[in-house]
C-alpha cells in the first residue's frame, strides 16, 4: 500500500517523480558547481547555468535505477506467482464458482466450487474452455479494456433452463500506476459466477400462485356479481329465478370460501416448514378418525371404505392436526376421483429398519379410473389438476395435495404415487417412525 501510495503522489512519469528519482546526482551536481564556482573561480553564471541544464536534463529525460529495475523485476516475479496461498484459500471458502484469470484470458486460478461445476479445467486453459456464455466473454473483454468492473447476467436454456448471475472485477497488483481517469489494463481479472436458478424458480413460483389465486377467485366473483345484478333488475319480482339464482350464489360463495381457507392453510405450513413437529400419534387413530369423518361422504357416494391396519398401533413423531388433513385430503380425493370402483382401503404397514429405525407406510388405494403417467410428477403443484372441470365439479381447489406435500415435508415424510389408468390408484405416505434432529 505504501508503495502504491509514494508512485502515485509522484508518479516516475512526472517530472517531479523522475527529479525524486535523480536526486543523488542532483545533490552530486549541485556540490560539485558548488566547488568549481568557490575553488576553480568557474565565472557564477556558468556555473549556475550548468547546474540548472542538468537539473532541466534529469527533470526531462526518465532514468533506469537499479532500485526501479529491481521494482520491475519484482512486480513481473509477484504476477508470475500470484494468485499466492492466501488469495487461493480465499478464494476456496467462496460458496459459488470463481475463477481468476489474468488479462488475456488465461486461466490462473479455479476455486473448489467451480471445479464441482465446470469439471476437469486446469490452471493454463482459456477462460472460454469452460466460459461459453458469449455474455459473460463480451463483459470479460470490457473489464479487460475498461479496468472497472462489471455485474451481468444471462440465460441459458440447455439441458434445463437455468439463470446465472456473474460478477467480473479488475484486479491490479500494487504498485501498478494507475493514471487517474484512464483505462489501465488490469493484471488479472476475478470472475464470481452465481447461478440464480432456484430463486427465479421461485419468484416465477410465487408470481404463478397470485395469478392462478386471482383467476380462480376471480370467476365466482364474476358470477356472484352477475346474478346480483339480475336480481335488482331483469328477476326482481321472479320469485322462482331469485331461488334457483340465490342456490348458485351461495355454492359460488362456498367456492370462494374453500379456495381462501386452503390458500391460508397453505401459507400457515410454509411458516412451521423448519419447525420440526414435536408430539407423538398413532397413524391408526389418525386413519379412524379421517375415516369416521368422511364415512357420511362415501354412503353418499355408495363406496365402501376398507381397511388393514396393525392392531397395536402404529407411533410416529408428527403433529395429529395436520397429520389428520393429509388422511383426509388423501381419502376424499379416493372417494371424488377413484369412486366409481366403488371401494377405497386404507392400509397402514411397518418397513424394515435402516438409518431412522424402520418406516410406518400410509396408503389409500382406489379402483378407480386412475390418472395417465404424465400427470404424476406434477399433481402436487398449486393448482394443477388432471381435468379441471371435474375437480370444480367436486369441489376442489387445486391445493389439496400441495398442502399434502408440505405437511409431509416437514414431518420428513415422502409421497409415492402410483397408477395404471383404469385400474385406480395409489397414494403411499413413507413415515420415518423417528425424526432425528
Ligand atoms: P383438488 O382440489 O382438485 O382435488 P388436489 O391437489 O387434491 O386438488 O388434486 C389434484 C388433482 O389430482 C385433482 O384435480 C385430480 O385431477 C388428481 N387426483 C388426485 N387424487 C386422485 C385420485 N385418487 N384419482 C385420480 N385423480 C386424482
């Protein structure tokens, strides 16, 4: 730092810097017009001339010192070497991806978290061997000319789309002299890679939500708005139209009321997500009590409700509460969508033992139409369904099993689904019996 500082208060390029540089033979000068004015009786005038040219001469011209040949070796030696030791272990504690390179784009340096990413580059390749983002090159080339750093970002779409964020900075040793307001080339240049990913899947997660929640609002609300309007004017003193259009608002309404209490349900458990539950219940009681509460839905719906479960019960760490929504959502969603095979069997089994001491698995299995193979990996997003008009038909929402899986989530718990079309299908919950800390 304190070399840094002297060359640029007087920088060997000014002449005052170059009289710094010359200042022994200065002084040597100085002395010796002194003694040849005082001794040899040299005329003043000639003397003080003689003087002033070779301070003019030193002021004019640079000179070459030993000491500024030795700076130049050592600032050719410190690039050579660097990044050091502890530049490299710096670099290594990063989370994200960093390369350091020098101006021309040689690789001099790839932190562990890019070797994870970009694979087998070595010290020596060009940047561009594991760089291909065109993007990212441009900037690398204008922090190289401009000496002043630069934040891009861009999009690449192969194999899976993907956002990344990179930011690419000057690097100059000390020493090196940077005139004020021009463009230094730096020595070596520290790109910082980012990959935005995950927070972009879930902004556009969150943007989709408030779109889908509004649409899905929107439409009773359109509805409800419209018989209103009936109501004051055409059907005013229709006694039958009032009746028959009140029946539908008030269904609306309840559509209303459901989407609203799921969405809040929603966001209650993504707020407990890192809290683990605590308590201790019995599947078996939890399956009996779903069952009790949906047995009025099945009668209704003449499908019969089996079970096979383990007499003595089956413990697991959990809270009962959610643990009963995800029995109940799982059973309805049987009885609206797989009623038609007429029976629906609740099973309860132990796994064998392994890391968490065994596994209580969860199953409801209907013998209905079952749901086509594409639709599996996506039916626990918000608001996807298989047919969206059979699901408003029974009075869904879209949210039941995305409430699933997050309740499921935080009791460490995994959703299997399985189904051949026609034959009905199967919604398995794998319960570690302990959650371990
Ligand atoms: P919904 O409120 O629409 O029931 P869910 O999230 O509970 O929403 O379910 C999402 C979709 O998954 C349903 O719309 C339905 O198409 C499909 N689905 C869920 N369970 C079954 C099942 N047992 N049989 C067939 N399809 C099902």
């Amino acid at each position: 730092m304190t070399d840094l500082h002297q060359a640029s208060t007087f920088p060997s390029s000014s002449p005052l810097g170059r009289l710094r540089e010359a200042r022994w033979l200065v002084a040597a000068a100085a002395v010796l017009t002194c003694g040849a004015w005082a001794f040899y009786a040299v005329p003043g005038v000639v003397a003080g001339s003689a003087f002033a040219s070779m301070v003019f001469i030193a002021a004019l011209f640079p000179r070459r010192t030993r000491s500024r040949r030795l700076e130049v070796v050592k600032q050719r030696e410190l690039r050579r070497m660097w990044p050091g030791t502890g530049m490299k272990v710096t670099v290594d504690a990063l989370p994200s991806p960093c390369f350091v390179a020098d101006g021309r784009g040689i690789t001099r340096y790839i932190n562990k978290a890019a070797l994870k990413v970009y694979g087998d580059l070595t010290p020596g390749d060009p940047l561009s061997f594991s760089l291909r983002a065109p993007s990212l090159l441009e900037a690398f080339d204008r922090v190289c000319s401009s000496g002043t750093a630069e934040r891009i970002s861009w999009t690449e779409k192969v194999p899976t789309e993907a956002w990344f964020e990179a930011y690419v900075s000057p690097v100059f040793m000390p020493g090196t002299a940077r005139e004020p307001g021009s463009a230094t080339r730096p020595d070596f240049v520290l790109v910082v890679i980012q990959d935005q990913s995950e927070q972009r899947r879930l902004e556009r997660m969150r943007t989709d939500f408030v779109a889908n929640a509004s649409h899905e609002l929107r439409t009773p609300l359109a509805s409800l708005s419209g018989f209103i309007e009936t109501l004051q004017g055409p059907a005013k003193d229709d006694v039958v139209a009032r009746e028959r259009f009140l029946a539908i608002m008030q269904e609306q309404a309840g559509r209303m009321r459901r989407l609203i209490d799921d969405i809040l349900s929603l966001s209650r458990i993504e707020l407990k997500a890192h809290v683990k539950p605590s308590g201790e219940v019995d599947l078996v009681d939890i399956i009996g009590h779903a069952r009790d509460a949906l047995d009025p839905v099945a009668r209704e719906m003449g499908v019969t409700i089996e079970t096979d479960m383990p007499e003595t019960g089956a413990i697991i760490t959990g809270e009962r509460d959610e643990l009963i929504q995800v029995a109940e959502n799982l059973i309805e969603n049987a009885l609206k969508y797989g009623g038609s095979g007429g029976k629906v069997t609740l099973g309860v089994h132990a796994t064998a033992g392994g890391a968490d001491n065994g596994q209580w698995d969860l199953s409801v299995r209907d013998y209905g139409e079952g749901i086509p193979a594409e639709h599996l990996p996506r039916l626990t997003e918000r608001f996807y369904r298989v047919n969206a008009d059979s699901s408003r038909a029974m009075k869904g929402t879209g949210l039941g099993l995305a409430i699933v899986k997050h309740i499921l989530n935080r009791h460490r718990a995994r959703l299997e689904i399985e189904s051949t079309p026609g034959e009905g299908a199967t919604f398995t919950v794998h319960f570690p019996k302990k959650i371990r800390a």
